[in-house]
C-alpha cells in the first residue's frame, strides 16, 4: 500500500492539531471514517441532528452549547478539523462523565 491516506489534505488547523495530539496517520484514517459515518447527508460536516445521531443521544440545551463550543467558525455544523477536536478534546470522557 503506502499511498496516499485516505484523508483531507491538512490544512493549518488541523495540522496543528494532528501535532498537538500527536496523531498518527492511522488515527486520521479512522478519524476520517467516523466523520464519514456520522455526516450522513454527506455535506462536509456533521450538523447538529447528525451530532445527536452520532452520540445516540436526545437533544438537550446542553448538548446543543456543546454543539456550538464545537462550531468554532460558527456555520451551523462541525467540519472535519472541528471534528478532530472534539474527539481529541471530549473523547477522552466516558458518558456518564460527560
């Protein structure tokens, strides 16, 4: 194999991430997948009924300020780079944590 991985090309952002995480191109491949999974309009970014979806969870006010913490450039849905920061930042936390 050895290609190309399977990925966006990173940009700024997410590049920064991948360092400050320290993730490998494994961790993006199946980054990757579970953001392909969880858009399922296949938009280019999770809105916040696929965000609810993804969790298996009921929408709650909660949840909803999560959702928008999340959405740092405010357009109503998580691009890949939001998605890699929300697994790395709230990934870590069981649900009964969060």
């Amino acid at each position: 194999m050895g290609g190309r991985p399977s990925f966006p090309v990173p940009e700024a952002e997410l590049e920064a991430l991948i360092e400050k995480y320290s993730l490998k191109t494994q961790h993006m491949e199946r980054l990757y997948k579970a953001f392909q999974k969880a858009d399922m309009d296949r938009s280019g970014a999770v809105t916040i009924d696929e965000f609810y979806e993804m969790l298996g969870e009921k929408r709650t006010v909660f949840g909803n300020e999560i959702f928008e913490l999340l959405d740092t450039d405010m357009s109503g849905g998580l691009d890949f780079t939001e998605f890699v920061n929300a697994v790395c930042v709230f990934g870590f936390f069981g649900k009964l944590q969060m």
